[in-house]
C-alpha cells in the first residue's frame, strides 16, 4: 500500500479520520473492525462512527500516542476493509477523550443544548404518559409504537371503533409484527386526544388496543 504525504494542512495527531468505507456494514460491527484492524498499531483510547447520513461511511480512531496514528495512516492507507479502500488522514479536530486527558477540552454549546432539549422532550413525553396512567419505560418495547386508530379489523368490528378528534395523516402496517400499526397525525394534541380516546378500546373481547407515543 502507498504511504501518502500528509502535507502541512493537519498537523500530526492521535487521532486519525476514516472514510470512504462500507456503509451497508451495521455500526457495532464496524467499530469492532476498525479496533481489531488498528489494534495493532497501538493502543486505542476510542473509535468514533456515527448512523446519522451526514456521517455515514466515516470512523475515527483515537490513539494513546501520535506515533501509533503515524503508522496506522502511512500502513493502512487503501488497505481493502469491506471491499472498499480505506482513506486515511490525520483529524482535523481534537477528540474530546483526549481533550479531557490533556485538560484542554471545553464543551461544545451547540451539542449541549441539543441534549437539553432532548431532555426536556424526553420529561415530558414521560409526564404524558404518566398522566394517562402508562409506564413511560413500556414505550416502544416492542419498537416505535405510534397511535393506533384505524386498523382493518376481521368481521366488521371497525364500525365500533370511536370516531378520532382528527383522521390521521398515515397509517402503516408492520408486515413482519402483526398486531402493530404506526398512525401519524397533524401534531401532538390531535395523536394525544385518539390516544385518550381509543386507550384499551377491545377490538375483540380479547385484544384490546396498547396505544403509546412512538419514538422519535
């Protein structure tokens, strides 16, 4: 494989960023890979990939020395990991685990007040459910539970379904869980009253309906 020249755009560091790999491959399975493959060179403090589309097909591995990272880049460069060649450089940013190491790390406000506001949303969703006498850990056990109104019910028992405050904007039906259906309606108040609505209304003497927000 061809050493490449990292020129003197990105300094020399201890944590190298992959791209250009197999985007098919499940993200466990990948970071246990590229620990196994670069193992060799070092010691690994953290391997970083991500499932969101920005960040697909990308990893970054953080050494415990800069000259493990420098073997690593100029050994593996176009190594074939899945089929494809890797591409390797150093990073352009310090990792935070080294960040935190050499006391220079500072918290980024913009993940922060994301994780705020996840917080918050997560409170009261569970509020939500607690207020309607649901266990907010029952919540997608089964995957993300939407609303369930309108399911196409064996010998005409959907006429007794109540009439929803609103029809909902889509309905899917999960071939591979029968019994499940995702229904999504035009906002929260309109999802919150069918729930209230049709909670543990019996589709049959045996089956009532579980209804419980979906997961976002």
């Amino acid at each position: 494989m061809a050493e490449v020249t990292t020129g003197n755009e990105v300094p020399q560091n201890m944590t190298i960023y992959i791209n250009n790999l197999n985007e098919k491959i499940k993200l466990e399975e990948l970071k246990k890979s590229l620990h196994a493959v670069f193992s060799q060179f070092g010691k690994i403090l953290e391997v970083q990939a991500y499932k969101t589309l920005k960040h697909k097909g990308q990893a970054w591995v953080v050494f415990e020395g800069v000259s493990s990272a420098t073997n690593a880049l100029r050994q593996m460069q176009g190594f074939p990991f899945y089929d494809k060649p890797m591409r390797i450089q150093y990073a352009k940013t310090k990792s935070d685990v080294i960040a935190k190491a050499d006391g220079s790390f500072v918290p980024r406000e913009r993940r922060k007040r994301h994780e705020d506001k996840g917080k918050k949303k997560k409170e009261q969703h569970d509020a939500n459910q607690a207020g309607m006498g649901l266990n907010p850990a029952y919540a997608g056990a089964y995957g993300a539970m939407p609303p369930l109104s309108q399911i196409p019910y064996p010998g005409g028992v959907k006429s007794m379904v109540p009439e929803a405050p609103a029809p909902p904007n889509n309905i899917l039906m999960v071939e591979t869980k029968p019994g499940i259906a995702f229904v999504e309606y035009g906002d929260e108040m309109q999802s919150t009253a069918a729930m209230q609505a049709l909670q543990g209304f019996k589709i049959t003497q045996q089956n009532p309906m579980l209804i419980t927000y979906a997961k976002k």
